[in-house]
C-alpha cells in the first residue's frame, strides 16, 4: 500500500516561550560556519591503509533487482537502503557504484526490523544536527523506506520544518512528527507501535545559541527545559543518545581554547548528568564523532576546521563507559566502509557538506549521498536494541 504525505502548517505561534527569529537566525548561521572548503586539509596517507582492510570486511554488490545483496553471511537486510550505490563528490561528482564493503559486524536495519526494534520505546536524542540526522534516518525507515516514499522530498522536508507538522499514513497507522522550534526541537510519534522519538539541540545552551559544546550540558536552565520537555511524554525514555563535537570545534575556533573546555567538562557531564539517567534505568549511548583516518586534525583550528581531534573520541569513550553508557564509534564504521569512489577516508572523499553526512548535506546539495549517514545509524539502532532483532 502506498504511503500518503501530508503537511500540516501550523498557523499560531509557538507557545514555548522560543524566539523564532533568534532560533532561525542560528540555524542560518550554523549552516554557513560548517562546510568549508577541506582541499587544504594535511592528509596522512591513510587512504590506502583503508583499502588494505577490504579483505577484513563484507562486501555488498548490486543485485539483478538493483538492491545491495551481501556477499556471503549478512546481518540484517540491505534492501531498504536509500541509494547505496551513489557517491558524489567534489573530485569524482556523480558515481555510481557496483559495491562496496563494510565492516562484518554491520547490521542492516531494514523497515520492518526498525519498526520492532523501536516498538514500545521511547528514545531521546540529545546533540547536534548530525544526531538530528539519524533520527531523520530512522523516521525514514519509520515512514516506509524508499519504496514507499521518495528520499529526497522526505530529507527536505523533515530539514526545513520551522513551526508544522509533518505525518505519513504507514500500514502500521499515523506516523507523525511536531516541530516546535525549527529541527532544533521536535517530536516523532508513532502511536499503533507506542513509539515516541524526540530531539532537542544541545550544541548550545539555549536553542537560539550556537558553538558551547558538550559544557551546555551542565547548564542547569538547559537541564530543566530538557527534563520538561522530556517528561511531557508523561513515560521514562527507555534510551538518551547524546553526541558532541562539532560545536566543541566551533568553540575552539572562537574561543581558542585548543578544546579545554570539551576535556574540561566531559567528566562533569558523566558524573553529573549521564549517571543519573543510568541509574534510572535508561540506556543512555554516546555517538561518537564524524573523522576520517585520512585527516590529521589539529587542537587549535581556524575557523571551519572541522577535523575532530581523536583525542575527543577517546576522552568521550572513557566516560560513557565509565559511568555506565554504551559508546558507538562513528569513526570506525567509516574506517571500515570503502568502495572504488574513494569513501570514505577523508572529507573530501565522503561529503561536501562536513560535518553532515545525512538529510542536512542533502538540504544544502541535492546531490550529495547519505550512504554514510545511514551505516553510522544503523550501529545507533543496534545499541538501542541489541539482541532484539
């Protein structure tokens, strides 16, 4: 049965106290700060140490359908995948592959296995606009996937949502998503699954702020509009993904702190926040940052420098499993993904809207792939639900 889109613009203003001007004014700018030009970027030479680990990896090839079929034993279905066979870049523009390979461990949610690993959970996504790409990943899949409904229209419109909602008739009822302040802030519901996905930035300590880093999240107002907004649900988020990074980087540029105040304050933020949520019982999953094992990134960036220091991976890991959470390496899946365009050991190889690699790289180029975007989510699904599907 084919899935029916419907947008429903919501004409009164927002009654949660939000400037929307404000709030609009930092989505603009946030898009403006990132996706530099990275063709200057020192390189290591890790390109091809990347491709010597093929042979430790599952390849995927094209079917005679057109859908990925893995080669040999496969976790989970590919066929629900959106597009996996297209790269585009600024050096080899539009390509289209016969493989690629991944690596083994890889679990492939495909529609059906997203919609009963999510069933009667409630998961809270706490980051930045990457994060807020993987929900738009899994809502996809929610939706229907790509033979229900076209990609790009989707990632458009879950992108540039400001005050509406959004909904699909599914085969599993109503699915339906309320953004209150722009995509810095909403709220998916699938109600016949009793399903419930919410999003709130924390990049910042308000939502109209940009470049605080993982510090907001020992700000006590953003604590309490966060539990407010969190509790509204009237039930206990069975899981919280959180991520920082980005707006650490951001930070660093501005503040020139050679990230500090990212070392400074991660602990706090296990110690503090992360261990109250696990001692609730709520799963609580860092994701870790989007680097490339070709970039040698640097503690002092200049402005739009979005390599990630591996050194905040680390300092992340160590908490999360320190204070009880699972850590998800973002890094390693795409150390393990290669494929004859280049992707994915550097920037420039992988996306040409750093550090968006999902639905936002596809709002500011329509030509840009979320193949990446899509492996790193799947590893977010198999944390929620390990062993469940």
């Amino acid at each position: 049965m084919a899935m029916k889109f419907v947008l429903i613009a919501v004409a009164v203003a927002s009654a949660m106290g939000e400037d929307i001007d404000a709030v609009q004014k930092a989505f603009e700018q946030e898009m403006d700060m990132f996706g530099k030009d990275t063709s200057h970027y020192s390189h290591d030479g890790s390109y091809s140490v990347n491709f010597l680990l093929k042979g430790k990896g599952l390849t995927v090839k094209k079917g005679e359908t057109g859908l990925p079929v893995c080669e040999g034993e496969c976790r989970g279905d590919p066929s629900d995948m959106v597009h996996p066979f297209y790269r585009y870049t600024k050096e080899t523009k539009a390509v289209n592959l016969d493989s690629f390979t991944v690596a083994k461990d890889t679990h492939f949610f495909n529609v059906a296995d997203t919609a009963t690993c999510l069933k009667n959970k409630y998961v809270l996504f706490l980051g930045d606009s990457t994060l807020g790409e993987n929900l738009n990943d899994v809502e996809y899949l929610l939706a229907g996937g790509p033979t229900h409904i076209k990609m790009d229209s989707f990632m458009w419109a879950v992108t540039t949502q400001t005050r509406s909602t959004l909904s699909w008739e599914t085969e599993k009822g109503k699915l339906v998503d309320k953004f209150d302040v722009r995509n810095r802030k909403h709220g998916v519901k699938f109600k016949s699954q009793n399903t419930d996905l919410k999003f709130y930035f924390t990049g910042a300590t308000e939502l109209a702020h940009n470049c605080d880093g993982i510090s907001a999240m020992l700000d006590a107002g953003l604590q309490k509009r966060i539990n407010d907004y969190t509790s509204a649900e009237g039930r206990k988020p069975d899981a919280i993904i959180i991520n920082s990074g980005p707006h650490d980087a951001c930070r660093a540029w501005i503040k020139k702190d050679n990230y500090t105040t990212f070392y400074d304050n991660v602990d706090k933020v296990g110690q503090q926040v992360v261990k109250k949520w696990v001692d609730q019982g709520i799963k609580v999953i860092f994701r870790g940052s989007y680097r490339f094992t070709g970039e040698t990134a640097v503690e002092n960036p200049k402005f739009g420098d979005n390599r990630i220091p591996a050194a905040i991976d680390d300092a992340a890991k160590t908490m999360i499993e320190k204070y009880g959470g699972t850590y998800v390496d973002a890094a390693g899946v795409l150390a393990s993904t290669h494929d004859s365009s280049g992707c994915c050991s550097t920037i420039r190889s992988t996306t040409v809207s750093m550090p968006h690699l999902g639905s936002v790289a596809l709002f500011k180029n329509q030509k840009a792939s979320i193949f990446a975007s899509q492996l790193i989510t799947y590893k977010l699904l198999d944390a929620i639900c390990p062993a469940e599907v």
